[in-house]
C-alpha cells in the first residue's frame, strides 16, 4: 500500500494517461479536438484583437494628425481673440493656437447634396495646428483669401459632388432670411480652391473657409468662437486642456480631442469587446471537448482509480490526477495557440502585402476604405489577457470530470470490472 503519497505522484499519472494508448480510440479523437479547438480559439483571439488595435491605431494616426488637440472658447462672443492667445501663450506644452469659427450646413452642386462642417480658418495661424496642408491633392490651403470666399474640402465630398478645382459650390445654412418677397434660407456660392486626403473621416465632412468669409457667412459680428490648441503630446493634451481650463476660471470653456471625437474612439472599443467576446466562445467550446474528454477518460479508467484508491491514494489525489491531465491538455493548446498567434499578428501586414502583390488582388480598395492595407498592432497585454483567460476556463473545465472520479467507490468500481 501507497504509506505516504507523493506530491508529484497524480501529476505523473496524469502524464501517464495523456500519453497512453487508449482502448477507445475516440476518446483520443476528443482530446485532440479539445487541443485544437483551444489553440485555434487563442489563436483567433490574439489575431483579431492585434488587427483591432492596429486599425485603432491607424485610425488615431490619420485622424489626430488634422484635428486641433483642443479647442477653447467662452462664454460670450470672443472679439479679441489675440488677448486670449498672450494670455496662454505661457501654458506648459501648448505649441500653437489659431482662431476658428465652426458652424454646419449643406453643400450643393449639379443636384447633389452633402451635410458638412465648416470651419472658418486663419491659413497663416491654422498651418501651425494641423498638417492638412500636407494632405492636399489640388490646390493649396493659401488660396483661402479674404473677401474671395474660396474653399477646400475632403476628398470624399469632392468625388460625391462631382466638382474640381474653380467649380461654384453652393453653401446653405441653417438659418433663415426674411425679405420683402417671403422668407428663403440664407445661401452662398464658393468656389472650390483645393481638395485634401488625409485618409480619415474628415475626408467626408469637413470644409474649411477663409475665417473673414466665415464671420460675414455666420453674421458674428466680428467675433469668432474660440482657439484651437496644438501641445506637445496629443496624448497628454485631455490632461494639458483640464489644466488650462482650471487655470483660465469660470467664463471659459475648454475641451480636447477625446471628448470632441470620443465617441468614434469609444465605438471602436466596444467593437473590439464585442469581437473579442463572440471568439471567446470558440475557448468555450473546447472547454466542452476538454469536459467530454475526461468523463469518457474517466469512465474508461474507473478500475485503475479503484486500485490507486485501494493502494492508499486519498480521493483529493485522484482529483488532482484528473485535473492535471485536463490542465495540461488545454496548456498545450494554449501555447500552441499563442505561439502561432503572436507570429501571426507580428507578421501579418507584410504576408497579406505579399500575397497582394503575388495575386494582383487588393484586399482594401483605397476608393472605398479610409485604409487600403490590412493593419496590425501586437500588444502583449492583449496576449496575457486571452491565455490567462483561457487557462482559468481550461482549469474550470477539469473540476467536474475530476470530482466525478473522485466519487468512485473501489469496491463497486472492482465488482463490475471481474
């Protein structure tokens, strides 16, 4: 008899059985199938999400890069813009800041109507806050001239209007004129000057216009709505905004690229929650195979669980002999998975670019998508999460099986089999 039980003696059985020939060969067939349907769910796991975070991060790139990092403004209308400007030039971080005038309305030619933005711009002041410049595909931002009414738009708008530089466009605004021969909504023809790509989803909405055109345009009465800010680091500017808010005192209003595009960013997110979520239940479902397997395992060895249990092993001992061959059964598909995941999401731009170029077929068509690559991001803690994630639920697929075992009588277990 078994005086004293060796700590490593259930995994050493465990082992034993995992490798074992079995007299049922699908048993083995399950086990198999439990393997790699948990080094397929890891492995799916940490492909999608790398390409989630890659196309996050693409987006951030492209769209960061031409909006302000933030925006101040008042209470009231802001005449004297400059006062404002001296009066922060000062703030930690802040690189630039340009007056803006913001407002929506309608474009329109040859029959075809787009809800826009517009923006009225200083072209002088405004190129040190966004790089749009550097994005136009005709024309330039500095033929936006006072008094010209000339205008720039992405490149989105331009192909649904149909237009190309020097074409009248037409602007409607949300407003009303009352006139002796009744009341018609305030309307003004520009003429397109240039056209940008930045490849993000401004290329759809945003128009720009010269600031002096955009306060005759709004009717400000020569005041304009606020400051756009430029800082040192984009990511550090919700926190360089707060503080300069604070700073100012009540009367001004502050806010930063995260609450102005948040929620694109935040729908981005769930969706990669989401995602991640449904290709959870491809674990789940090994986790079933991986149950499965051990019942039948346990079934086929309920007279070798009799004569450990006879020779002394405690019934603890026989759970721990079960959930060792259970845990390292989902171990191993989880390092398979992961290591063919991590390869996989590192590597994945440069083989899809290959096989682009080898079969002439794009997978992107850059007139359709802002992105014309399949991009990806491999983050280790994305890695951590799904593997540890995968080792609980394969440990939480072990318990039954193992208590079932556990629950065997030797002398019931020894009768059937004689």
């Amino acid at each position: 008899m078994i005086a004293q039980t060796s700590p490593s003696l259930p995994l050493f059985i465990g082992l034993r059985y995992i490798r074992a020939k079995r007299r049922n060969g699908f048993i083995s067939f399950v086990s198999l199938f439990a393997l790699g349907g948990m080094a397929l769910g890891v492995f799916a796991l940490i492909v999608v999400l790398s390409v989630m975070n890659g196309f996050d991060h693409e987006l951030k790139q492209r769209l960061l890069r031409v909006v302000p990092h933030g925006f101040l403004s008042t209470s009231t209308p802001l005449h004297n813009w400059q006062a404002l400007g001296e009066k922060i030039a000062s703030t930690p971080e802040l690189k630039a800041f340009a007056p803006y005038i913001e407002g929506q309305g309608l474009l329109s030619y040859a029959g075809n109507v787009k809800p826009i933005q517009i923006e009225g711009i200083d072209p002088q002041y405004e190129s040190a806050i966004s790089i749009v410049n550097q994005f136009m595909l005709v024309g330039d931002m500095a033929e936006l001239k006072p008094g010209e009414y000339g205008i720039v738009m992405g490149s989105l708008i331009a192909r649904f209007l149909g237009v190309t530089t020097g074409d009248k466009v037409s602007v409607t605004l949300p407003q009303v004129s009352v006139t002796p021969a009744g009341i018609f909504p305030r309307a003004k023809r520009f003429t397109l000057v240039g056209v940008f790509e930045a490849g993000a989803q401004v290329d759809q909405y945003l128009t720009l216009i010269h600031i002096d055109d955009a306060k005759t345009l709004f009717r400000t009465g020569g005041a304009v709505d606020g400051l756009h800010l430029k800082f040192d680091d984009i990511y550090r500017a919700p926190e360089a905004v707060q503080s300069l808010a604070s700073r100012l005192g009540s009367g001004y209003v502050a806010k930063d690229w995260s609450q102005t595009q948040g929620s694109l960013f935040q729908a981005v997110k769930m969706e990669k929650t989401v995602v991640g979520l449904m290709l959870g239940i491809i674990i789940a479902v090994a986790a079933f195979n991986i149950v499965t397997s051990l019942i039948m395992m346990v079934a086929e060895k309920r007279g070798d669980i009799a004569v450990l249990r006879t020779l002394g092993m405690s019934r603890w001992d026989i759970i721990r002999i079960f959930m060792a061959q259970g845990i390292i059964l989902g171990l191993g598909g989880i390092a398979i998975g992961a290591a063919f995941g991590v390869v996989t999401a590192v590597w994945l731009p440069d083989a899809m670019q290959l096989i682009e170029s080898l079969t002439g077929f794009q997978l992107f068509d850059p007139n359709v998508y802002f992105v014309a690559y399949l991009p990806s991001q491999w983050q280790w803690q994305d890695t951590v999460l799904v593997c540890a994630m995968a080792v609980v639920v394969a440990v939480l697929a072990t318990i039954y099986p193992a208590f079932r075992a556990s629950q065997i009588e030797p002398a019931e277990a020894l009768r059937y089999d004689l």
